[in-house]
C-alpha cells in the first residue's frame, strides 16, 4: 500500500521558517520521475509550488523562487525548505509523487499558517 506521510507544517510568524518533509513507502522507488509539492489556499486551487526531478533539477513557482528549496536526501524522501515566509504562504501543502507506472500518489496535506 502507498503512503505518503507528510510533517512539519505549523504556525510562524512572518519572515520564518519551516521545512516539510515528506517520505514515501510501498512505491517501487525506482519508477519515481519526480517529486513535487502543491498547496492549496482555501477558495483556491491547488497550485504548484516546487519540483525536484529524479536528477535532480528543480523548478519553482515565481512566488517562491528564492525563498523556497526543494530537497531529496533519500530515494524515499522529499524536504521543502521555506524561508522568509509572507502571510500568503498560508496553505496546505501537499507532496506528490509522480511514477513512470504511470500513476500519482498524494499525501493527506500539511497546514502551514503564516500569522503575527
């Protein structure tokens, strides 16, 4: 059975910093093309935050670009390292795993708020 098993979302103030982790398991980690993270605001859709690919390119949403890093330390696991976080930071985040089966596998979400 897949997971995806999502950490460290939480309250921070303004200019903080969180990083997420996320780590996979039931996957045949080498059918993994790339691992992503979303997040969603509510009333809005779901949108692209970060992307690492299996060698290791990474994109990046303009809103973030500089102040977010996407990481893979393992085959399994994936961080996203947020810094100088801005009120519409404010979402749930979710990690994706995109596979060559093809299939994607999402985890159940990780609130972070940005709040004084």
């Amino acid at each position: 059975q897949v997971q995806l098993v999502e950490s460290g979302g939480g309250l921070v103030q303004p200019g903080g910093s969180l990083r997420l982790s996320c780590a996979a398991s039931g996957i045949i980690f080498s059918r993994i093309y790339a691992m992503n993270w979303y997040r969603q605001a509510p009333g809005k859709q779901r949108d692209l935050v970060a992307s690492i690919a299996i060698a290791g390119r990474t994109s990046y949403a303009d809103s973030v670009k500089g102040r977010f890093t996407i990481s893979r330390p393992n085959v399994n696991t994936v961080y996203l390292q947020m810094n100088s976080l801005k009120l519409e930071d404010t979402a749930v985040y979710y990690c994706q795993v995109r596979t060559t089966a093809p299939s994607d596998y999402w985890g159940q979400g990780t609130q972070v708020t940005v709040s004084s």
